[in-house]
C-alpha cells in the first residue's frame, strides 16, 4: 500500500492526539469489564491447584465438598473428556495421573456464590505420592533429570530455534575484542489489574457463548472448540473491556476450558475470575532466561560477530511464550549490523510455573544481554558507546542475516536524538555516582507472520445518518488502537472522529484477524479499515455521482460531504446520499469489507525470511544514581525515541510508550516473582514490588519524522518498543555510574551491593 | 447474621441487611450493582477500588460495610452531574491519563480526595497522594499531569465564583 511520504500536515484527524474514543465510558465507571458481567442464574467457580511441583494424583475425594449448601458441581478431570491442548498438546485442563506444578489444576466447583465455591474447595481430599522435581534448566537438561512428560522421554522441549550464518568461529578469530557473558532474567509476570477470567453460557440449541479477556479471539474459538470438543461454528467469542492484557491473552488456558466444563455440566453460566493470589502464582509468566552470550568486533570498532546461547524455563507447559526465542534470535542476529551469528535456543521443561508470552515477546530479555555487551565492547575497543552504535547501526536497505528486509529505519536519528536529549555529548561525568546508558531496539513493525496467516478483515458501514460504523477483527487491549483506527477511517471519509464508532467484541459480527501480538494493530487493522474505508468512500461516490450527475472523477469528500469540483451547486452530505441509495428501485446500501495480510513472509525451517514487512527502531537512555550506601537506584531522567514511522495519534502512542518504559524499569529494577521450590512466594501486590507512583521516573518520549511506504499514512508498529531496551539502558547507566555490571535483573540493592563490594 | 446497614452512596439513602464479613467493595458491586469501582485485588493492594468516604479515599476492599453504618459515600458513579464529567474526568480524558482503563475509577476517586484537600498540588504532592493506586499501562506520567491539570481547573473555577 502506497501512502504519500510526509510527515501528517496535510491531514485533519489522523497525527492528531485526540483522546481514547472510550475514555469517557473509562472515566465515569460504565465501561464493562469481565469481572462486571452478572448474567440470570449465573454461578461462579473455583479451581482446585495442586500445591506440589510434581506428583501423583492417588486419590481424590469430593464427597464431603459436594455436600455443601449451596454447592452444584464438582468435577475432576475422569469428568472430562481428557482432550490434551495446548501447543504440544501436552496439558489437560484438569490433571490426571500427575501433577507437574504447584498451580496445576486437579478439581473445580461451581457454586451459588465464589464464597461457597471456596468453602467446598478446602473440602475436596486429594492424596498425593510426591515425585522428585526439577526446577533448574540445566539440571533438567541432565539425563539423570527427573522427567516430566515421561511420554516425550526428554524435558527439552521439541522445539529446536537454531540459527547459524556466517563463519562464526573464524569471525571471532579475527576481532580484536570479544566480550563473553552470562546474563539473567528471572520470573515476572504481566501484572495486569484486570485478572484472567472467563464467562461461559450454553444456550437452549446447545452453542456455546463465552466472555473472555483474550487477545486472540479467533484462534481462541478454535482452540477452545478442540480443547472441548465442541465445534468452532458453535462457539461465539465476546471480549468486553480488557483490564490490560500484556501477551497473556495469546493462549487459551486451563481456567477457560474449566469455565465451559462447569457450564456444560450445570446447564447454567458460570463465571471464573482469578482474585489476585492466584494471577500472581497461576496466570503465565514472562519466559526466565539464561543467555550464554559472545560478541566480538575489529579495531575500528566493526562488529564481527555474535554468539548467543539460550536456556528458556519454560514450566511444565508450552504456551505461545516458547515462541519467544525466535523473536530473542531477531534482536541477536539483528539488532546492529553483524554479519557472522549463531543462535541456539533449548526451550525446557521444568516443575516451575509455565511461562507465557509477554509484551515485548522474548526482546527485553535479549536486548538486555545484546546491549549489555555493546556498552562493554565498546568500552574494550576503547571507543566511545554512542559512536559505537553509531557506526554499526541498522539502516534502511540493509538485510539482516535471517533475511529480515529493512525498510524505513532512523535508528542512527535515534541514537543521536536520545544522546543529545540526555546530554551525553561533550560531557565528562554524570555527577557523582551518576551514570548514562543507552540501548536501542530492533522489533517487527509492520505485524509478524507467525501464523500461517497475518490479516486482518475490517467491515466500513456507511448509515443514513451519515455514521460510521468500523466493524474490525482487530482487538483493543489498551493501547488505543481502536482510536488510531477510528481516526484512520475518519481522515479517509473526511468526518470527525467522533462520527465514527468501532464494533470489534463479539465473534459472530467481526471479520477475522490472527490477534493482537507483535505491535500489530494499528498497523494491519489500520490497513484493513483504510481499504475498507476507501471501498466505502467509492461507493458513495457512485451513488452520488447518479444523484448528482455528475461523473465520478469530479466529485470529492469533505467534511462529510460529496460535492463536484467544477460545479459548486452540486453539492449532498453522506445521510442524503445514502438515504437515495436505499430509497430507488434496485437500491444499494453502502458497506465495504477489506482483508489485509502484509506481504510478511513465514520463515523457513532454518529461520529465514522477511517475516515482517517493516521494522520498528529506536534509543532509550537513562540517567540514574546510585546509592552506595544501600544500592538503591534512582532513576533521574528517561529518554525514549522511536522510529514509529508517521504517527497516528502522538499523545496515546506517547502513553503506550510511557507504560511501556515503566514496565522496563520494573522489570530492570524491582520486579521478580520469588519461586521457590516452584511455588510463588510472593504473590501480593505487597511484595510484588511494581512500579507505583513515587519510583515512576519521568519519562521522556520523542518520535523522530519519520513515515513507512506499507503502514497506514506511514505508521509502524510502537506498542511493545517502551519495554524492550530498558533494563539493558539502566545497567548501563549503572555501570557508568558506579563501574559495576550487573548481568542479572532485577537488578536490586543487594545485588548491587554485592557488585560494589566484589569492585572492591 | 445479617445486620442492618444504612449508607448514603452518591446520595442516596440505601437500608440493606448485611453479614459482618461483608465489605463495601461487595455491597456497592454486589448488592447496589455500581460496578464502577473496580476489585483489583481484594486486599487493599492496588486501589482500584478506591472510593470516598465522608470525603476521604478509602479503599472499598478494605473496609468492612457495617463499621461504616450511617457514612456518606461517593463512587465514581456519583462524580458526573447531570451528564457533565467533573473537571477531574475531564482533564483524565483530555490528557490520555488512561489506556485499558480498569485502575481510572480508583485513579480519578483518590484524585477527588487529594484535590478537595490540597487545590493546587505539587508534583511530589501528588505521587504521595497516589501511591495507593497502580496503574499498569501508562507508567503514571500523563496521570500525574491529568492531576495538576484538573487542580489548576477547578482553582480557576473557585477564582470565577469568587
């Protein structure tokens, strides 16, 4: 799609910072959320976990749980149809045999209220033969390892993310410094305030309704479909408002096929809402992550080469997070120009909680071993950190060695706008026991073919009011896509935003589209409602051009409407015309629908292809301080500049960015689920140290001009990038702070106090 | 055993029955169906659920229903008069201090609280004053300039009626 290359001067709606089109609903408490649904003869459930990493289920007994007033259902899985899900189809929704986590489910119960349903839980007697577990990677790699799925014969999941080009050994030869590293990233978790929940209703005729925070509503209905045996045609998917999702609406989960287990056996609606304890110890975590890491570079400060080696946790369970290594071997093989990589990933299965996919999927965790070790070759090389970036930056026609097409890309802008904005230039130190750091990012920007497909249809209805109506595949989760998409069809039919309303909530209505991962929406569903905006628009233009006669070519929109170039008398708004349109002998009503797929290419089996069509770019640098004293880190002031091409609405990409990078300072600094023994120790809001509103940094956010010949009036995909190079700029400013690296996040007072003391 | 219950919420006068256990998280979500204020973690962690009670913020997880027999309380149902948003909703919506949207409630009671106290806060001021409420999507920052924006809004408003 060929978009006019500016910035959006020309345009009256889109590049305009007007508020979230639900702000409103947002602000005075109307706006539903799933814990808000109460439904006629609802009941509510609640799940039994095993509370042992890894065991065998002896016995269960229900009885005296079944006993309690008010109690109408219990099941466990020998009331199931036992139909593994998952990606390797290699979980139960309700275990049988053996349990391989803490959080594993084992029994549920629907009851007249959640009070009730809790009291019958602490009823049911399960007996248990304890197995020995594992929870370290490296210990389960071992062939001595206790194994999990004793059908699969190995806890290395089947899932080989290798990579090679180049001549990686000789490339190493050949630098003149190389810097080799381990880094760390442990347990943290999406933390959204609206916790995972599911509503499920069968109706009379037996089909299958359900309320649900996914992000994937389409592949949700059909995985929740095989996952319980029950036609996709049959289930009709409804996302009210989501409470943040951050990634962990991908995958469907055990507490979705258990909502419609219980639905099925009481013939009534039931509700499941995880209360806080257990979004905290059973909602999927970020991948952890051990890098073995090597990066090497010539004299004049050339990278050479890099060699990256990856150890995921993935529990007892692979999800969509697993998949995150493809994206951890994106940013290894192609953040910064080097043209000799390796990487290989072993993804394994331990007794630990599973991990999912979050926001970012698998990028912060390699951005912040990638970036690292520009900080400390550059150092080696003796060159300064800025101008090393520099000279190896990413720009436009380069192809990274997995084949990944660069496009539009101002990394370099980037680099030198967050230097100039932090003062970095000319400086000699930051004050005392104050430091600088930078990292930059690579990300997909233009959507990402994972799936077979990466469309999305989008349905523009013009109505005899002159309202618009988008109805789009295209999920909302937050960000404010729903608004940059509402804008995009406004600018298209030259109408106030707020004549455009968006419908994209309910399965049985909506066009399909893959989900809302990879900074994708905007983008694609952006590119969909624009060709469906554009089809409606022709169309109208048709109809006037009868009414008016007048020939097609001299009619033009404005301000909601048609009137003729070369005669000013003719001259009819939208309503008119859409009412003639309906009101003639063989009438016509105007609606147009659009699928998009960008032409992203599916990598082959060895990891190449372009698998998006463009690419985000940008530089985050951080001020901080530090204590000496305690270890504590202050951080001072935070630059964030992005290439996101043109961008549709500053002020909600700015807040996206902004929540983003406050998310990366969690995680760099405070945030970390404690596991121990597989169990999560710390599963409140109290000692889960999330950023609150007296550690938020200020954050400084900049687009650089910028515009993408395939997004939508040249915007590219920004809702992942705030998180991505955070942590890796903060231990970087750390180290120019006080010369101490730390390689493992988060990256706490103790931590730090114990780098200063082994300076010492 | 239930007991007698009276409360004022967003003015109007509600006699319920209720069990000791109860919070006024459950009676204004459960019995009242203001599902408004949010429950964002039922153990006072989050502040999702803040709403005013005799012009404090409380949090309504935290706060047992019939130790607050007789109280006047508002929620964020009550804050819009006659359909017009309050400067605070306002100056939330203006600014983008929002995204997915299930904190604001809690964000824009316990700003009602702080602005009734302090007209005009400092940026420090307001970090304090919301250092009981987590927002997970927009890193705080156009939350915090929603905030003294609304103050300088309704300190003009004052300065017009004076």
């Amino acid at each position: 799609m060929r978009n006019p290359k500016s910035n959006l001067e020309q345009y009256t709606v889109v590049g305009q910072s007007i508020p979230k089109i639900d702000a409103t609903e947002k602000v005075t408490g109307s706006a539903q959320f799933l814990i808000d649904i109460e439904l006629p003869n609802m009941l509510y459930g609640k799940i039994l976990r095993s509370g042992y990493p890894h065991a065998r289920i002896a016995r269960i007994n229900t009885e005296k749980a079944k006993r309690v007033p008010g109690v109408v259902a219990i099941i466990t899985a020998k009331d199931t149809p036992l139909i593994k899900f998952g990606f390797m189809k290699d979980q139960l929704p309700l275990k049988h045999g053996k349990v391989k986590s803490v959080r594993d489910e084992v029994a549920a119960v629907a009851a007249v209220d959640e009070e009730t349903a809790a009291k019958a839980l602490e009823l049911i007697e399960v007996e248990y033969e304890e197995l020995p577990p594992v929870f370290d990677p490296y210990q389960a790699m071992k062939p001595d390892a206790p194994i999990i799925h004793e059908e699969m014969k190995s806890n290395t999941v089947n899932l080989p993310f290798n990579f090679k080009h180049g001549d990686v050994e000789r490339a190493f030869k050949e630098c003149y410094r190389v810097v080799e590293n381990t880094f760390k990233v442990n347990f943290v978790t999406t933390a959204a305030l609206g916790t995972m929940g599911c509503i499920a209703r069968f109706d009379e005729r037996g089909d299958l309704t359900v309320w649900t925070n996914t992000q994937a509503p389409f592949e949700y209905q059909k995985d929740l479909g095989e996952a319980n045996g029950i036609r996709g045609s049959r289930i009709r998917v409804i996302q009210p408002k989501i409470g943040g999702s951050f990634g962990r609406g991908m995958d469907v989960y055990p507490i979705d096929i258990i909502t419609v287990l219980l639905a099925k056996k009481t013939g009534r609606p039931v509700k499941i809402v995880f209360n806080r304890e257990e979004e905290f110890s059973a909602s999927p975590t970020r991948q952890p992550c051990i890098f073995r890491i090597k990066t090497g570079a010539k004299r004049d400060g050339t990278l050479l080469a890099r060699d990256a080696e990856l150890y995921m946790d993935n529990g007892p369970y692979v999800s969509w997070g697993a998949f995150d290594a493809r994206v951890m071997m994106a940013t290894v093989c192609g953040l910064y120009k080097v043209p000799n990589v390796r990487f290989n990933a072993h993804v394994v299965y331990t007794n630990n909680p599973y991990s999912g996919t979050v926001r970012g999927a698998g990028n912060p965790q390699s951005t912040f071993a990638v970036e690292s070790q520009m900080d400390m070759l550059a150092d080696e090389l003796g060159i300064d950190r800025l101008e090393f970036r520099l000279k190896n930056a990413n720009e436009p026609g380069y192809i990274t060695p997995q084949g990944m097409k660069i496009t539009s890309c101002k990394l370099g802008e980037c680099l030198n706008a967050a230097a100039s904005r932090i003062g970095w230039k000319g400086r000699h130190k930051a004050g005392r026991n104050r430091g600088i750091g930078f990292a930059s990012y690579f990300h997909v920007g233009g959507g990402a073919r994972v799936f077979r497909s990466d469309g999305c249809g989008a349905i523009v209805k013009i109505d005899d009011f002159g309202k618009v109506t988008l109805i789009t595949g295209a999920t909302e989760i937050g960000t404010g896509s729903d608004t940059a998409m509402c804008q995009i069809v406004a600018e298209e039919l030259q109408i106030p935003v707020e004549n455009v309303q968006i419908v994209n909530d309910d399965s049985s209505i909506r066009p399909w589209d893959v989900g809302t991962h990879a900074s994708r929406t905007t983008f694609i569903g952006g590119n969909a409602a624009l060709l469906a905006a554009r089809k409606a628009k022709q169309k109208l233009l048709e109809i006037a051009a009868k009414v008016l006669e007048e020939d097609v070519t001299n009619l033009e929109v404005k301000n909601g409407i048609v009137s003729s170039k070369i005669d000013s008398k003719k001259t009819m708004p939208y309503d008119t015309i859409v009412r003639r349109g309906h009101f003639k002998l063989s009438g016509e009503i105007i609606i147009a629908e659009a699928f998009y797929d960008p032409p992203n290419e599916m990598q082959d089996e060895n990891y190449r292809g372009n698998i998006s069509v463009t690419y985000g770019f940008g530089t985050q640098a951080a001020l901080v301080e530090v204590d000496r004293d305690t270890g504590k880190v202050s951080v001072l002031r935070f630059v964030s500049v992005h290439d996101a091409g043109s961008v549709i609405n500053p002020m909600l990409a700015e807040s996206v960015v902004q929540g983003g990078v406050a998310m990366g300072v969690g995680l760099a600094l405070t945030e970390q689920l404690i596991v121990e023994q597989g169990r999560v120790m710390n599963a409140s809001f109290a000692d889960y140290k999330l950023l609150t509103s007296l550690e938020a940094p200020p954050i400084e956010v900049q687009f650089v001009e910028s515009s993408d010949d395939a997004g939508p009036f040249g915007a590219k995909g920004v809702g992942e990038a705030g998180v991505i190079p955070t942590a890796a700029a903060i231990a970087n400013a750390i180290y120019d702070a006080v010369k101490v690296r730390v390689t493992e996040i988060p990256m706490t007072p103790e931590k730090i106090l114990t780098a200063l003391e082994h300076r010492q | 055993m239930k007991k007698p219950l009276t409360l004022q919420v967003n003015g109007q006068v509600h006699e319920l029955l209720v069990e000791p256990s109860e919070t006024l998280n459950s009676v204004l979500r459960k019995r009242l169906r203001l599902s408004g204020t949010k429950k964002g973690c039922d153990t006072g962690g989050c502040g999702s659920c803040t709403v005013l009670l005799d012009g404090k913020a409380v949090y309504s997880c935290m706060t047992y229903a019939l130790a607050i027999d007789g109280g006047k309380v508002t929620t964020i149902e009550g804050l819009a008069k006659e359909g017009v948003l309050d400067p605070i909703q306002q100056a939330f919506v203006r600014n983008g201090a929002l995204q997915c949207g299930f904190c604001t409630p809690g964000f824009v009671m316990a700003t009602k609280a702080l602005l009734d106290a302090i007209p005009e806060p400092t940026e420090e001021e307001v970090r304090e004053a919301l250092v009981g409420n987590l927002c997970r999507c927009t890193g705080y920052v156009k939350i915090f300039e929603a905030v003294r924006e609304a103050g300088r809004e309704l300190a003009r408003g004052r300065k017009r009626n004076a």
